[in-house]
C-alpha cells in the first residue's frame, strides 16, 4: 500500500455503501452522453461502447465518477433546479458516499473492481455546456477517475463498497 492509499484509506471501514443511481458512455469525442442502464467495465480499458476504450490500456482515466450530492451542489451555485448528468461527462453517478474518501482506494460495483486514481477536474467545456460559472461551479465538485482492476457488469442500482485490505487485488 503506497503513502496515498494509507492516507485515504485509513477511513475506508467507516465509509457506507453508495449506490450507482445513473451510468453513461460518449461513442466518440465531442459527441453526446448515452444513458444506459448496465455496462459492461472491461478490466483496464473502460467501459464497452465509450471513446475510452480506445485510449492507453492501463490509463488512469477510464472511467469518471461523480457525486449526485455535487451535482445538486453544481446546480444550486448556477441556479438551476437541476442539471443532466449527462451533460456533466462523466461516466457514473454516485450517490451516498463521499467520493473524495474514495480516492486511491479499490471499490466494487456488481461484479467489477476499481481503483479511483485521482480527482476528475473540470475542463472549460463546462462553461459551455453550463452556461456561464459551469467550470467554477464545478471546482472541487467534478469527482473522480478510476482504473478497472477486474471487470464485469454493472447496473445502475448497484452498491458501491469501499475494499478494505483483505479484499483488495494487486494493483499490476
């Protein structure tokens, strides 16, 4: 276990089981979201049917996460009465959990693990897609990217468990 995983990891025993409340792939750069229920994490790549997967294997985003907590948070600063996750491009949204003590820590969802590798910044497309305010609105609030240490499937429903030392899988 490295120092990152030490520091973030001593609260993992503590954290409650989230709950995988939406999911979504983007076919190809630019393009838009697609909603779906299930996806299938493919073990170092990303998920099936997102432009990810043809990126780097091995890469430390090949998945993103975000907090439904913060996106209520997002929306609340612009003033809207809800925002698309959709429009947030990120792959899952998370709820009930605190994302941040997530980080560098391995966690289930269905049958897939994952390593969450470090925090999923926003990038100037969110004034774009948010109007005005969307990048800074999302500072601090744009969750996480992880890696897929073994993959499998997963549904929107599914729990979100923090692995604690024994459960964990070799990082290589």
């Amino acid at each position: 276990m490295n120092r990152q995983q030490a520091l973030f990891g001593r609260f993992s025993a503590d954290l409650p089981a989230g709950k995988v409340e939406w999911i979504g792939v983007r076919p190809a750069r630019r393009e838009p979201m697609i909603r779906i229920t299930e996806a299938e994490a493919i073990a170092s790549l990303g998920l099936k049917g997102d432009r990810r997967m043809d990126g780097s294997p091995g890469s430390g985003r090949q998945v993103t996460f975000i907090s439904a907590e913060h996106i209520d948070v997002v929306a609340q600063l612009l003033k809207y009465s809800s925002i698309d996750p959709a429009r947030l491009r990120r792959n899952i949204v998370i709820s009930g959990v605190n994302l941040n003590a997530l980080r560098h820590q391995q966690f289930r969802i269905g049958d897939a693990i994952f390593l969450a590798t470090a925090a999923c910044h926003p990038c100037s497309r969110m004034d774009e897609v948010l109007g005005q305010g969307g990048h800074a609105a999302m500072l601090g609030h744009g969750g996480l990217c992880a890696k897929i240490l073994r993959g499998g499937s997963i549904k929107v429903g599914d729990e979100v468990v923090c692995l604690l030392d024994g459960e964990r899988l070799p990082e290589g």
